[in-house]
C-alpha cells in the first residue's frame, strides 16, 4: 500500500483556523444544510469505501449533491481537506476514562485503539504523516495519553519517543493485516487456498534436506491462531519496564 497523500501540504494557517474552530461559515452564498462537518464526514466515508485516492473536490461535490465550488468556500482544498478528515478519525482514547491510570496499561489501550483505529480507516497507511498538522484531536489525545505515561520516570523527550515506538510497532502491524486482506479480495483466493496452491512445490523443496531448520517447524508455526500483535506487543512494554524499574532507582 503506497504512500499517496502527505500532511500538511496544503495552506497549513487554514486547516489550522478550521480545525480549532473559526471561520466554519463561507462569507457568501452557502448552500442550505451543507457544513464543514458534512463536508468531512462525508470525505471521511468515501475514502474508507474505495481509499484516499478517491477523494476529490469533484468526487465528493457529487456525493453531497453540490456543486464543486460550493465546497472550495468551506474548505481551500484537497490538501487542507485531508487535514481536517485525520483531525477527525484520529483522536486516541477518546476521552479520560479511555486510559487506565497504570503506564503500562495505558500504553496497551493506545496500542489497540489505534490498530482498531487503521482497521476502521486503512486509508490513513496511505498518508505520509512525518508532519502532522496539530489539530484538537491529536492535541487532546497527546495529553489524555502523557497523563498516565508521565508517571514511567522518563524524560519527556523519551516519553514522545515511547509513543513514537509503539505507534510505529502498530503501523506495521497494521500494515501487514491491511494487506493481507486486500491481497485475498483482488486474488479471491482465501489464506488456505493460497498456502494449498504452494504445498506440493514446498513440500519437495523441504524435503530435499537443505533446509533444516524450516522444515524442523511445528506446523503451527505460521498459523493464524497466534497473536503476533499481542506478543510484540508485550516484548516491548516489558522493555520498557525494565527501563522504568531502573530509572526508579537511578533517575536519568
């Protein structure tokens, strides 16, 4: 899955007035019923329907049943445009219940909660957000996230590379699943079908003894039973925890 659309390309004071809140309302001749939010919502489930590359001011002008100029006195464009829609899918947590108080457990809640969050919205794997436009979601989730993590003893430089770490951990992850179901949609072959259509070959190549070690694995060993997001996932937080233990005992 390419990387199509990049963050903050488009005019970056805009997307930021829009998306903290001011100048919502087009100085002339809005059409009746028609908003920012429409506008976003609307973008938001056209991308999660056929992907980002699909969302076009045209595109989306016909979708709400307005014309293509109407749309450019809400919002500059396509770049500002996407902006606000990952202003408005990406809020981890929620709100303050959303974390637990222990570190640890936050960090499980906003590891899983933003797998669900690329699950629900695989578009976002296509957009380069190296520069991220702060808008209020994000800003309010830092600050529900850093709440519980605050406690590890950590500096905070090193609690932002924490968070870095982790959602870089789920990217992948995500990745991985994302792809691996569209690849069985465009083939209409199922898992087992695809691995079937291989065993004969792989079955003389293991036989032939140059590869020991994988022909030695259980047959379990690449099954789908076995959570790897679950496992990685722990490994890096008991990492972490030996971090945290040693830094209660001698701060950095």
């Amino acid at each position: 899955m390419a990387t199509t659309e990049t963050s903050g390309s488009g005019d970056i004071t805009r997307s930021l007035e829009l998306m903290w809140g001011s100048g919502e309302r087009p100085t002339r001749g809005p059409k009746p019923g028609l908003t920012l939010e429409r506008i976003v919502t609307t973008a938001v489930r056209l991308a999660d329907a056929e992907g980002i590359a699909a969302v076009s001011m045209r595109r989306l002008s016909t979708e709400l049943g307005t014309g293509t100029m109407s749309l450019y006195r809400y919002v500059p464009g396509k770049a500002e445009l996407l902006d606000l829609m990952l202003n408005h899918v990406q809020a981890p947590g929620g709100d303050s219940a959303a974390f637990p108080d222990h570190w640890r457990a936050a960090l499980e809640t906003f590891a899983r909660g933003t797998l669900e969050q690329y699950r629900e919205h695989p578009w976002l794997l296509q957009v380069n957000q190296a520069r991220p436009v702060l808008g209020p979601s994000v800003v309010e989730g830092l600050e529900l996230v850093l709440s519980p993590i605050k406690p590890m003893g950590l500096r905070d430089v090193e609690l932002i590379s924490v968070l870095i770490m982790v959602e870089g951990y789920v990217a992948g992850v995500a990745r991985t699943q994302v792809q691996a179901a569209q690849a069985a949609e465009e083939s209409k072959l199922t898992d087992e079908a695809f691995w079937d259509a291989q065993r004969p070959v792989l079955e003389r190549i293991m036989e032939s003894g140059k590869y020991p070690l994988i022909a030695g694995l259980s047959e379990d060993s690449f099954g789908s039973e076995f959570d790897h997001f679950e496992f990685g996932l722990a490994r890096i937080l008991d990492g972490l925890e030996v971090l945290v233990k040693a830094r209660a005992v001698r701060p950095a």
